[in-house]
C-alpha cells in the first residue's frame, strides 16, 4: 500500500480559499470537519492561520474575529495596527480602542509594557500628556496628580523629577517634590505598576522600586516618602480626588475644594459624545440606551466602565443625553422603596423578600445602604399609622413577632428595632395597651409593660417551677445581664473558645457580638480584657499537642481538640501562634528529612501508607514534598515511588483497587497494563 502524500502549502492555501469562499468566515473553524483538517495542517506547520489569511489577500478583521493564541506576541504585528490607527484618526488609541476595535487584549498590552511603553515603542510623542501647569508627564497617572494639585492651590509650590538621594545612590528621581517648614524634603512617587503585574518590563521596574523604597527607608531623617499605588486610579473620577486629598492632606496645608472632577479626565479618553456613539452602536433605536448585559456580551465592557467612572450610575449617563433604557434602572431612595411598600399593603400583602421581588427583581438587595427592610418597615409603618390611623392587620402581627423578639427573618435587627415596634403597637391602641405574643404558648396578650413577656397562666406555672425569667426571655438582655453570665461562664480558660462557651452559657455568642456591635467572637473577648487567657491557654494546649504528637499541622490540631476550632486560631494569625511557640511557619526540610520522615510511617504500621493514612501520619506536609521534588500529576503516587520498589508501588495500587476502575484504553498504556496484569495475578494466588 502506498503512503499517502504529505499536503503542500500551496494545497492548504486553495483549500483555506475554498472554504472562506463558501463560509465567508473562519471563525469556528475547528467545528467543521474540513475546516480542522485545514486549522491543523497550520498549526503542525507552527504557522499562524492569520498569516496565510492574509497572504491570501483577505481583510484579516473581516474574516476572523478572534486571533489564535500568542498571535500578538510578535510586536510587529501590533505595531502594523497601531500605525493604521494613528494614520486614520491622527493620534494615538486609547485602551479601550486597542482592546475593542484592535483587538489587541489585556495581556499583550501588559506584555508590551503598559500604554506609555507601547508610545515608547512605537515612538510617539504628542502633547496629550501636559499637565494645567504645561509640564509633561509620562503617565495618565502622572498626569493626574498633577492636575490635582494644581486645582488644589499648589501650582508654584512644587518641583519635578528631582533627586532625592546623593549622587552616589545612583541618579533616581521622583515625581513632586515639596518643600516643608521643618527643612525636610517631601517626595511624591507616583508608581508605574502594581507590585504583583507579570511582565518582564514590570519585574524589572519593580526592582527598581524596590532599591528606592529601601533608599527612602535610609534617608528618612531628611525626607519623607508619599506613595500613590495605581488602585488608587481604577475609581471613579469623583473617588480619586478624595483619595488624593486623603493621602496629600496628611502632609500639606489644604482645604477640601469641591473641584470639578471631570478635570482629571485625561484627554486621551473617549469624550461623553465618543462613549455614547460607542454604545449606541448596539442599539436600533437611538433613542434608547443598550441594556448593560449587550454592552459586557460584546466585549465594550470597557466603556460601560468609563461610563460608571464619570456618572456613577448607567441610568445618569442615560438622562444626561435625554436618552431611555431598555431595561429600567431604579434610581433608588426611601421615597421609591416606600411607594413599592404601600403597593404591597394595597395589595394586603406582607411587606417581605418575596412580594418586594414581584414588583421589582432584585429590589431586595438595595435596601441595606438604607438600613435594611426591618428599619425601613418601621419607619413606613409609623408614618402609615399617622395617616391612616391604623396598621394593616398583616403587619400588626409582624410588630408582635418583633416586638418578642420570635421574627424569622435573614435580616439584622438591633434592640431598639424591638423598643420601636413596641412603641408602634402602643401607639395602635387607644387604651395604651400593648398586644404582644406569649413567650411560652403563643397567646396574644395585652400587658401594660414591655417587660411583661408572659400570660398569666405560664407565669404561674414558671413561678411553682422555681425557673428564672432570664432563660425563657427571648428578647434582647440587658448589658448587666450579658456582664454577669460572661464573667460567670468564663470561669475556666476552654470556656473563652467559641465552643466551650456556646457550651456552657445560656446567651450564646451571637448575641453577645450583636448586642455590642462588635465583629466577632474575638473582639468581645479583648472587650472583656479577656484575650491574654485565652491567648496564653491556645499556646499550651498547642504545644502539650506537638510535645505528645511532635506534629506542627495547625489544622489536625484543631481536629484532635475538642474546643479550639481553626477559625479561631485564623483570626488571631496562626504565623504569630506559632512563632511565640518557638516555631517558624516555614521550617527547611533537608532530603534526609523528607525519607526519614516516610520511612518512619512505614515502619510504624509495617507497609506502604495509603494517602489518608500518611496524611494522618506525617510531621511534614505533602505539599513540603511537591515543591522540594517538583512534582506533578498524581503527587502522592511520585512520593511512593521515591521511597518503594516497583513491587510495593503495585501492592499499593492494588490495596486502593485500582485495578477495578481501569478501561480498555488503559491496556494499551504498558505502564497501566503491567499494574492490571498483576492485579489478576495477584487475586488468582488469593484464591488459591
């Protein structure tokens, strides 16, 4: 038989021909049966399909909408677009601009340097970057502050690109420099890159950063270093101007100038009229905005960005040009919310979750800047009841769940939301009566006094019991009372952890962090002076744990423990339990180490330890062995094999009945085949 002949370039050009001819795209290629068979004539050939796209005469843009992977790795290339875009339209793209109409993503962007190394590169220079006072910055950034701190008042007060440090440091230069009245010298650094962006031209800028911070850090008796990072500029417009002025006012005389921040808009960014017609474009009806799920489906999520960065919210944008949305946009205030709450009772509903999501989807979750559903009940219902002079009969038995303290709700709820329930119902009923439930049975019940939480049946039958009022209150407690039990349960140090005290204490401690308004567990032991016992308990437990087990691991600590939980320990710093315990989080582990450690199981259980086994064994975790061996794919199986021969490596894998889940591909792996072969082998001698 004879072998089939090799497919020519020549060939695969037509072939690519015929099938653009016939489809007019080669988007999805791969999907088609001739088409993969062209796509990977291609990539075997580590030839980009673009190229031939275009050696054919196509408008690459035009017949393939996304670029293979590592396309734009070749700088040329994003050279050639940038140089027909600045022939077109006579200045240099912005980001959005090469991200949506070039193309060109994120990654090649970050790749090449950032925006200002893309200019560099392509040796642009134009004056887009001249600040109010006329100086050139050389980023958007740059240009920014200063901007802000000529709008400040600081015009004449500051000098650029000055030398902080003496000539032998090397010729560094910051960004500003001020002159303060205690002779120091304040520099502004306005950092290029984050410290975590991966590029190589951004590693290499960080080391730079990193030998002028140390040097900042040598000279700062005479000077003094005032850094702006660039999250700092990802905000909007009106928010960077506040955090400048946060940052700068620590060490300048200003005054907070409501500025017009659109000033800091820099003029490399589309204009207002520019965004529009980019939206626009997506939409049939220019008289209505795209709903935002278009925008982000066609990739111009970058220009809904800039959008929200200047007018805070899509629908602002949308009245500034007298333009609708197709999707409503709430513009939410208490106003809008009461409307939808009396629509509710119109309906005589119960104002809740539920019915608020009938009228408006997602209406629930704008509630909390305004204190949340309950608070925002409250203050409807009050003003209801001043109108109307009653309360839907609905909503009176919710007061009285909440008045008791039994509501069943997600939302967070304060004691004066009780207090306040309470007052309405008071106010309800002409005889200054309050109706409240029973806490014991449910009865509804009319009493003269808050306090008074009880029929007079289960009063009396709690009276012939001799059982304190305290346990069955189920409303909020008083601080005395909170004082009382905590100092009264807290009389040993296992108490202090979360569950020795919900263990023991009759308030738990939910209550407790609600009642103060603390964020957790641990701030109200530090409020109670409390944290050296249980910090100095932790440390004992723990270490009497290593000196039984001779195990570090935090985490299997805590499982053996009956009271401290790893949560607890998260929240005070495991790094800092384990360094006033004589230990470093990251001890050095030598090769010997690492064999004597797995050898040490093996005897102690007389063979090869399944994964579980050794987990639940080892004083050296096995992510110690992966970084110190490389390893990769099945870890566990690559330790093994480093410290087993090939016999008990199979014993193993028999044990783990491996051997039950392997397939008819797996014969053909001789690996895999040799396993399974004496895994038969093996159950036949069993049999036997």
């Amino acid at each position: 038989m004879s072998r089939k002949l090799k497919k020519s370039r020549e060939e695969a050009l037509i072939e690519l021909n015929n099938y653009i001819l016939i489809h007019g795209t080669v988007d999805n290629i791969t999907k088609n049966k001739i088409g993969e068979k062209i796509y990977r004539y291609f990539q075997k050939n580590k030839e980009f399909i673009e190229d031939a796209i275009e050696e054919l005469g196509y408008e690459l843009d035009k017949v393939k909408t996304y670029k293979t992977k590592g396309y734009y790795d070749d700088f040329n290339k994003v050279k050639i677009l940038l140089e027909k875009f600045i022939e077109l339209n006579n200045r240099f793209p912005i980001k959005l601009e090469i991200m949506n109409d070039l193309g060109i993503g994120q990654r090649y962007i970050d790749k090449f340097g950032g925006m200002n190394e893309l200019k560099r590169k392509m040796n642009y220079t134009s004056n887009d970057l001249i600040d109010l006072r006329g100086d050139f910055n050389r980023s958007i950034q740059e240009l920014q502050v200063a901007n802000f701190l000529c709008m400040q008042g600081l015009k004449n007060k500051y000098k650029r690109e000055q030398h902080p440090f003496p000539k032998s440091e090397g010729r560094y230069r910051s960004d500003f420099m001020f002159d303060l009245d205690d002779n120091k010298k304040l520099h502004i650094e306005v950092w290029g890159y984050d410290t975590n962006t991966n590029s190589s031209i951004c590693e290499e800028y960080n080391k730079k950063r990193k030998i002028k911070e140390q040097l900042y850090e040598k000279y700062k008796d005479s000077i003094i270093l005032v850094s702006t990072e660039q999250n700092i500029f990802n905000n909007k417009y009106e928010n960077i101007e506040k955090e400048l002025y946060n940052i700068f006012s620590k060490y300048l005389n200003l005054k907070y100038k409501d500025i017009d921040y659109r000033l800091l808009i820099p003029p490399t960014k589309l204009t207002d009229e520019e965004l529009l017609d980019g939206v626009l474009k997506l939409s049939k009806d220019k008289n209505y905005l795209p709903s935002t799920k278009n925008i982000h489906d066609n990739g111009m999520s970058g220009l809904h960005i800039e959008i929200l960065k200047r007018y805070d919210s899509y629908l602002n944008f949308a009245n500034k040009f007298n333009k609708k949305l197709l999707f409503t946009e709430y513009k939410w205030n208490k106003e809008l919310i009461f409307s939808f709450f009396k629509q509710i009772t119109y309906n005589n509903k119960l104002i809740d979750k539920d019915n608020l999501n009938i009228i408006c989807k997602n209406s629930y979750s704008n509630l909390s800047k305004y204190g949340g559903i309950i608070k925002l009940k409250l203050e409807f219902l009050s003003n209801y009841l001043i109108i109307n002079n009653t309360i839907p009969d609905i909503e009176v038995n919710w007061l009285i769940e909440l008045s008791n303290g039994i509501i069943k709700t997600n939302s967070n709820y304060e004691e004066s939301d009780f207090y306040d329930a309470q007052q309405l119902i008071k106010q309800l009923n002409s005889n200054n009566l309050i109706i409240k439930s029973c806490s014991i049975c449910g009865k509804t019940i009319e009493v003269n006094s808050i306090d008074i939480i009880m029929c007079d049946n289960c009063k009396g039958l709690f009276n012939d019991s001799n059982i304190s009022y305290s346990l069955i209150n189920k409303s909020k407690h008083t601080e005395l009372e909170y004082d009382n039990n905590f100092n009264i349960v807290t009389d040993k140090p296992f108490k202090l952890t979360t569950k020795g005290f919900n263990e023991y204490s009759n308030i738990k401690i939910k209550s407790y962090i609600k009642y103060f308004n603390l964020h957790n567990w641990l701030n109200v032991i530090k409020y109670y002076n409390k944290f050296n016992d249980l910090y100095n308990y932790i440390k004992e437990e723990y270490l009497n744990f290593y000196n039984l087990t001779k195990s570090k691991n935090l985490s299997k600590f805590c499982r053996q423990h009956n009271y401290i939980v790893h949560e607890l320990l998260l929240e005070i710093g495991t790094e800092k339990i384990m360094n006033d315990c004589g230990f470093s989080k990251q001890k050095q582990f030598s090769k010997d180490d690492l064999k004597n450690n797995f050898i040490n199981i093996v005897k102690s259980i007389g063979y090869i330890p399944k994964y579980t086994e050794f987990a639940n064994l080892t004083n050296i975790h096995i992510g110690i062995y992966v970084k110190y061996f490389n390893l990769k794919g099945k870890v566990y199986d690559n330790v093994v094999k480093l410290y087993s021969t090939e016999v008990e490596f199979y014993k193993l894998l028999i044990s783990t009945q491996i051997h039950n889940f392997i397939t008819i591909s797996d014969l053909t792996n001789p690996y895999k085949l040799r396993v399974y072969i004496f895994a038969k082998f093996h159950k036949k001698q069993k049999r036997r």
